[in-house]
C-alpha cells in the first residue's frame, strides 16, 4: 500500500442560510413589546426629570414617588400605547432593515460582515427607524408623558391619536417630526454601536458567531444585550436631551418657539442650564436602555431560535431516506458503535506496536510512520466490498513528545531526533472508520522496571485524573465538574494540569465538536457551560506537569501537523501554496494531517501562506522547561445508555510515585461505577461452554493504587 494516501472524507457540510429579513423583523417587535411592558415606567421618569427646568424632582426614587402619589400608579405608564406601538414597529424595522443592509455588505465567499459593514449597516438602520417611526411617535409619547395632573378634563391632550391631531392643527404636520435630526443622529449612532458590540461580545462572551446555527441560552442573549446597550447613551446623552426638549415645545403666546433648531437648543441649554445639563436622565437611560437590550435580544433571540428548530423539523421531513440516515448517526444506531469500537481496537493496536518499538536510539520519525502505517494498513482491509464508499484512516497522526515536550511532535522524514534511555514518551494517535473517530494517548517511561519518583508522581496524576474524568463525564453532570475535579487531583500529586488542554466532543467527521472540557480553569480561557447528555462521544484529554503548566512555543518550524479550517478562504498568491492546498483539499479536507504526507520542500513555502492566512489550524509543538516531567493520557468515551463506555486505554507500568491520595472527595469520585448494574433477570440456561455473563459495572478504581491501574 502506497505510504502517503489519506482516505478522503466527505465534503464540509454547506453554510446554513442566513435568517431571513423577515424573521428579524418579526424577532424584534416581539422583544420590542416585552421591554415596553417592564420598562415603561423608567422612561416617564426619565423624561420628567429631562423636562424638569425648576427641580421640582431631587432624584429617580423621588420622581416616580412623586408621580405615583399626586397622579397615580397608573400615571408610571402614561404613553404607554404610543410607547408599545413605536417599540413594536422600531424593531421590526430596525432589525429588518438591518438584516438587509449586512446583506449588502456581506463578503460574496465568506459570507462574514466586516466590522465596518456592520457599523454602516447599524447607523442605516438606525436613521431609517428614526426617519420613519421614531421621531413622530416620540413626539406623542413625550407630549403625553409631560402633562401633569389627575383630571383628563383639565389635561391638554386627551390620548395618543388626540394629541397626534392637535400638534397637527396647532403645528402642522411637521409638527410631528419635531427634533428630527438630533433623533437621526442618536439612533443611527446607537444602532451602529448595538450591533457590533452584540455581535462582539456574542463572539468574546460564548463564541457564538452570526450564522453558526447556534442558539444562546436566555441567560446569555441577556448579558450581551445589556453589555451591547450600555455605551449608546452615555455617547447619544446631548442628542438624546435636545431630541425631547425640542420634541416637547409646544409654540407660546407670542407664537414662537424657544428652541430654533438642535444646534441652537444645544447652546441655550448650555448657556442657561451648564453643560452637564446635555446629560440630564442619563441615569434613568442608563436603567432603561440596557435593560430594554437585555429583554429585547433575549426575546429575539428565542424567536429566531424557534425559527432554526423549525427549519430544521422542516428539513429533516423532506429528507430522503440516505440522507435521514446519514443525519441519526449517533450511538443509537448499534453500525455507529460497532465503527466506534473498531476504530478504537485498531488504535489501541496501533499504541502497542508503537510502544514495543520504542527502544532507545530509535529513530522517533520512524516509529511515527510505523503508527499512522499500521492504522492506514488495517482501516484499508474493512469495508472492501459495500456498495457505498466508506472513509477511514488516520484521524490524528501518531505523536511522540519526550520529556518536557507537552505534545504533537510529529516529525519530519529528514527529523534525526532519537530516544534515550529513561526518555518520558507521551504517544498521542488517533484512527476513524467512516468518520467515527477513536483517539488515545498514553505516557511511556523507557526504562525496565517500576517508575519512581516525581516521573511517577505526573503519570500517576495523569491517570487517576482521566479515572476521575471518565467517572464524571456522564450524563446529567457538568463539564465544569470534570474541570474542577482533574485540577484537585493533580494538586494532591503536587502537580498541575496543563493549560490550554481541552477535551472535546466527538462527532462523525468532527474531532473538535462544540462542547468542551476545559482542562485547567483560568482567567484567559473560558468555554460555555454544557451538560453531558446520552449517546454523546467524547476526547477526554488530561495533560499533568511538575512544572508551572504554562507550555511555551518555542519553534515554530517544529509544528507539522495542520487542519484544514473548513469555514475559511482566501486567494492563495504563490504558486507553491495553491499547489500544497490544492493536495490538502483532496486527501485531507477535514481530519488533522502531518506535513510529511506533502511533498517537502513545496510543504515549507505553502503551508506558511495558508496558515498566515487561516486556512489551515497549526498544532504547535508546546514545550515545559527543560527538566519538568509531563505526562499525557488521552481516551475516547462512549455514553452509552447502560454507562460510559472507554473504549481506547493502554495500562500503566508499575509506578512508586512519593504521594498518596488522601483526599475524601478524590477517594469518592474513584469508587464510582462507570456503568449500571444490570436488573436482577433470571440467568439464562446455556451449554457448558457459553461464558457466564458479564457484569456491566466497572470495578471501581482502588485509591491506594495511586493512579497505576487502567480501567478499561
């Protein structure tokens, strides 16, 4: 068999299509109703104390008391009609107008908005919203808020449509648009601000990206709607303050009005009033506008997720019935376990050759070539004779990383890096048959007899922190949990765990799926909170030091194993590059690959333009200080309905290491089961050779072994 060839997998699934205008509309004056309903209140406040030349109001509290007792309860929602009204259609339009507009400024390959097409998109919709809605609507709503007392006899105007009409008698119908260009101005600001900052911190807060078909939980829409609404009022304050004294001048006796214009506005209240006047209900804004954010993106949110599910339910129905089984391809289905399973025997295989020929003065590139052989070697013998095609191969190149090398060290053919005696071995490798993918790493210590020490403290540490992890990743439990309990661990060796290690779900072609255990918590790395749910696979990855596990990048021409990043394109300009890309596209579109499958010296000039230009993801060779031991243990896990189900392991030589486990928790955790018993049925008669039946529960793992034994 030819040395090189990857078997291909199938294509990247297609971008979903974008939400349609419409359903962004429709998404906002949902939310646009919820955030007039609780928050009318805090905006008559806010206007009052805007109107407020005489300081009849000494703060909030005492404005809405105050209104509350000498008008009533009910006055707090004065205007509320005109108020729900313009929220309603604001949005609509304001969220229409806007998916219209990115949709111009869209990039015709990506199908990404640049950030300054989503500002000019943000201020277009927001002049649009203030053009067309907001100025006429305001004027109404401020003309009713401003009206002091209990009688209606006695008020001026009697409700929304009778104000409309009078400020259209009295003013004419430009009346209406009263205070028109500070509104333009502080709309079209607002909108620009909102939306990139939502989008930003959608991306920064949950790594949510526009047009991922991800949906935010409640919670999470909240805070990024409220983060996003935050800087529009203290930046918009003036416009905001000359927008309702404009809007709420009526003409005097002498038929004139105070305010000419927004410029002349702003200099009277600066000359009569001081400049933080400009400022004037910035609190109450600040109350109401990021809150109203909050409500509205939460709501909006929601709308367009019930819209992805439907799409989705729709979808699926119109399926044919290959591709609505290529979609349930899960561990419900007993094909999908049986590759599973298959995968792993043949990467647990694939280890133990690996090890057997580690011996030292052998060459390390050597026996990563004997690995990833072996693997293309025994996937190429299954599936031979089926009707449709199936992909299998190397899923992760086979890595030794010797000593303080934390990983991915996969050289290339001209590498004469060597083994030595007493040599840590950290060996990562990985295998898929049509997609469902078994990875596995192990640490070696090239010596004869027990390991001793603090080598044996770190892979002691290693694996009885992936024996607590693989009883803590079931169902029902958090990755949180698993995070928090690898770190106890480690720390009861005296050890830490490595940062920037994450765990990840494994899916059918996805060896990085979106739900992630995050290794080693700190303040720079932070994933979303997930609950671990049946018949879910996962890459549980644990990376323990002696040293400060903060690994360093210290050469970059060490990296050699990439990724193709599906979602990314770029015109590539060197000849070199779009020749090594072209190659990758065909024998590795989606599974991680080593440089030395390409043709060397083509290799080293493409592969530095494709990834300066992220189309392809580096697996950088991280190094701890010379002189730290590390340790490395990686295996898949099955969820299965009657337990979890490890299915890649390798066992641990004997170890001595200078700590104990001691701690409660850690002893309680290790004497888990890691599947159901099974229910008390009759057993079944059988012939003198059948085998007894196996229990499905795991024996739990004895503390006392100090991390020694490997359940399987």
């Amino acid at each position: 068999m030819d040395e090189n060839p990857n078997p291909t997998s199938p294509p990247p699934p297609p971008k979903k299509p974008p939400i349609p205008p419409y359903v962004k509309a429709l998404s906002g004056s949902l939310g646009g109703i919820m955030e007039a309903a609780c928050l009318q209140p805090i905006d008559v406040i806010k206007t009052r104390l805007q109107l407020d030349r005489t300081g009849t109001y000494k703060g909030i509290v005492h404005c809405g008391a105050t209104v509350a007792r000498t008008e009533g309860v009910r006055a707090l929602w004065k205007g509320l009609t005109p108020f729900a009204t313009h929220l309603t259609l604001k949005y609509a339009l304001r969220m229409g107008s806007n998916a219209m507009l990115q949709g111009a400024f869209k990039d015709a390959k990506t199908g990404k908005v640049s950030n300054h097409g989503r500002l000019i998109s943000g201020f277009g919709a927001g002049v649009l919203e203030a053009l067309v809605i907001v100025t006429p609507f305001e004027v109404v709503k401020i003309r009713l808020q401003q009206q002091k007392g209990l009688s209606l006899g006695l008020l001026k105007y009697k409700g929304p449509i009778h104000c409309a009409r009078t400020i259209i008698r009295e003013e004419g119908l430009r009346g209406l648009w009263s205070g028109a260009a500070p509104t333009v101005m502080r709309n079209g600001t607002n909108q620009a601000a909102m939306f990139t900052a939502k989008n930003a911190f959608d991306v920064l807060l949950w790594k949510k990206h526009e047009g991922d078909g991800r949906v935010l939980l409640p919670w999470q829409s909240m805070i990024s709607g409220f983060l996003a609404g935050t800087a529009g009022p203290i930046c918009t304050g003036p416009f905001d303050v000359v927008k309702t004294r404009l809007m709420a001048q009526s003409r005097g006796v002498d038929g004139k009005m105070k305010y000419k214009g927004m410029v002349h506005c702003i200099r009277t209240i600066y000359a009569e009033e001081g400049l933080l006047a400009l400022w004037k209900g910035l609190l109450p804004r600040l109350m109401r506008i990021p809150p109203g954010q909050a409500i509205m993106w939460t709501v909006a949110d929601q709308v367009i997720g019930l819209f992805l599910k439907s799409e989705n339910s729709q979808s699926f129905r119109t399926m044919s019935d290959d591709e609505r089984e290529e979609k349930e391809l899960d561990l419900t289905s007993p094909e999908v376990v049986t590759k599973y399973k298959s995968a792993a025997e043949i990467v647990n295989k694939a280890l133990q050759l690996v090890i057997s020929e580690c011996k030292p003065k052998a060459k390390i590139v050597e026996l990563c070539e004997k690995g990833d052989s072996y693997i293309r070697e025994q996937t190429g013998n299954m599936y031979k004779n089926v009707k449709k095609k199936i992909e299998r191969g190397v899923a992760f190149p086979t890595c030794i990383s010797v000593n303080n090398t934390v990983c991915h060290f996969s050289p290339l053919a001209s590498d004469e890096s060597v083994l030595e005696e007493g040599d840590i071995l950290k060996i990562d490798l990985g295998c898929h048959i049509d997609g469902f993918i078994a990875i596995v790493a192990h640490t070696h210590v090239l010596q004869a007899g027990p390991v001793t020490g603090r080598a044996a403290d770190v892979i002691a540490a290693a694996n009885t922190a992936a024996e607590v992890a693989l009883r803590l990743v079931r169902p029902g439990r958090k990755n949180k949990d698993v995070t928090e309990a690898i770190q106890k661990v480690a720390a009861a060796y005296d050890c830490k765990i490595v940062e920037g290690v994450l765990s990840h779900q494994l899916k059918q072609f996805v060896i990085d799926g979106n739900k992630v255990i995050l290794s080693a918590s700190n303040p720079e790395t932070r994933v979303d909170e997930a609950e671990f749910e049946e018949n879910e696979v996962y890459a549980v990855d644990i990376v323990a030091s002696t040293g400060e596990g903060k690994p360093k990048l210290l050469d970059e021409k060490q990296t050699t194993i990439y990724k193709r990043a599906v979602d990314k394109s770029y015109h590539l300009k060197m000849k070199a590059s779009r020749f090594i890309f072209s190659e990758i596209s065909q024998k590795f579109p989606i599974m991680p690959f080593t440089a030395r499958a390409l043709e060397e010296k083509r290799a080293r000039l493409g592969l530095l333009e494709c990834v300066n230009h992220e189309l392809l993801q580096p697996y950088p060779v991280l190094h701890e200080k010379p002189g730290d031991f590390v340790a490395h243990i990686k295996f898949t896990v099955l969820l299965m309905p009657n337990g979890s189900d490890r299915i890649t392991s390798h066992p641990v030589q004997e170890l001595q290491p200078t700590k104990q486990v001691d701690d409660p928790e850690i002893k309680a955790w290790l004497s888990l089961a890691t599947k159901k018993k099974k229910g008390g049925g009759k057993k079944k008669k059988g012939k003198k050779s059948d085998k007894p039946e196996e229990s499905t529960e795991a024996e739990p793992m004895d503390a006392t072994a100090n991390g020694a034994e490997s359940q399987a």
